[in-house]
C-alpha cells in the first residue's frame, strides 16, 4: 500500500520542526540542512507522492534498485500530461561494486559512498566516456565500530585528494554512517569526528568549492548529525512510518 502524500506531509513537517530545533540550538540556519529520501522500502506510488509533496532528492541503497527506480519514474513522466512538479535528482547512499558503475551513470546525479580509490577510478573513466561529470562524497567510518564500508579517518585526506584531481569526478564532501546504537552520543562522538575531518580537509582547499556537505544523519539519528553540522540528511523510515 502506497503511503499518502498527507502522511508523507505530516511526517516531513515534524523532521523539518525537529531540524529547526536542532539548529537553533546550534546556531545554524535550516536552509543549511537539505533532505535526501531513501526509497529502498517504499513502492513507486509512494515515490509519486513523495514528490507531491514537494521532495526532489531522491536515493536508493542497491545499484539496481536505482536504475529500475530511475527508469520507472521517467516513463511515468512521460506518460503524464503535465510534468513532474520538479526534476527529480537521484542519490546512490550504499555500497557500490565496481561492475555495476557503468549502469547507475546515466541516471545517477551523486555517489555518497565512495570509499575506495579502485571505485572512484572506475566512476571517473566511465563518466570520462560518457563525457558526464557525477557529483562523489567520500564515505569515512567515522564510528569506532567494525563498519564494512567508508574508508579509515587517518586515509581519508589523501584518498579525498586523488579523488578530488580526476577530472570527471567533483569531490563533494564526506559521508558517513553513525554508529548501530542506541546511544545519541555516541552517534554525536562519530558526526563530530566526520565534521572536524571535513573541516580539516576544507581548511586544506582539498575539492576546491565544491567541497561543501556533510552527509550524515538516518531516521534514528538526524538530529545529533544537525547539531554537529550535516548538511544532508538522507532519511527513509521516519517519512514513510
Ligand atoms: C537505508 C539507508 C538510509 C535511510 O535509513 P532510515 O533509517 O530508513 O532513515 C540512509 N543511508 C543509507 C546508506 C541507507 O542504506
């Protein structure tokens, strides 16, 4: 069953509320903080209404779920009378095997989870032959736990470097996943550690302007990841629940 558009409305409304709060303890403005939704667990008229209710950025964690998402969702628009209220920008947030780059490129506008200097070789020599540039976030373990993904903090600075000279690639910013607890300060302890990484490699002018987001922050843990500076929250279960 398709979750409404009320529902989906009524939901964004509270994460907003709780984002504003967030902010103001922090001293942040909202319009820093943009919102990414995580469609792995919803149908695709529930991605229709997501963008009745205004949502444009959307993500999926498996390459192949986003390409046939993506694929879905443009033959649906061109099948309405009307467009879509806006263009749609699709985000690939989980881990990513080589061989499936060539497919998620044509309809992919960012790569959260960049962790490695063989994947984003091949990110930019296929986007070289697609003559595309495609926006990359280097994923970093920032949690003290034994996380599969993201690469060590002490590795990031000169991964991020190599990544931010390949001409197709623009080095974005950093991502992370906080740690599987409980415990917001823990979540925090990790969100601060991604921060003060980005910070040091902005300091470094490492990815030039565009260096500019903090991707961190889920459902269960958005709001420390605002009071320590995540510029993109990528949010599944709290619209849809
Ligand atoms: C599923 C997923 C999310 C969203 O998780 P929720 O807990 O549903 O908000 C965010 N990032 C990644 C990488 C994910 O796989």
């Amino acid at each position: 069953m398709a979750v409404t558009t009320h529902k989906i409305e009524k939901n964004l409304q509270r994460i907003r509320d709780n984002v504003a709060e967030a902010c103001q303890r922090t001293r942040r403005h909202p319009d820093e903080v943009g919102l990414i939704a995580v469609t792995k667990s919803v149908d695709l008229d529930t991605i229709k209404n997501l963008l009745d209710a205004g949502v444009t950025e959307l993500a999926e964690s498996r390459a192949q779920n986003l390409t046939q998402r993506a694929e879905e969702l443009a033959a649906y628009a061109s099948r309405r009378r009307t467009p879509l209220p806006a263009p749609v920008h699709w985000h690939m947030v989980g881990h990513l095997q080589r061989n499936k780059v060539k497919s998620i490129l044509p309809v992919v506008s960012a790569v959260h989870s960049v962790d490695s200097l063989r994947l984003a070789e091949e990110l930019q020599d296929r986007a070289e032959k697609l003559d595309q540039h495609v926006s990359v976030f280097l994923q970093v373990n920032c949690s003290q736990e034994e996380q599969k993904y993201g690469c060590a903090v002490g590795a990031a600075a000169h991964l991020g470097e190599m990544i931010a000279s390949m001409d197709n690639l623009n080095l974005v910013g950093l991502m992370t996943m906080g740690p599987l607890t409980e415990d917001p300060n823990e979540s925090r302890m990790a969100f601060a550690r991604c921060r003060e990484l980005f910070e040091d490699m902005r300091t470094e002018r490492l990815g030039g302007d565009h260096f500019r987001h903090l991707s961190m922050g889920m459902s269960s843990d958005y709001v420390p990841a605002v009071e320590e500076g995540a510029t993109l929250l990528r949010i599944g279960s709290a619209l849809f629940e």
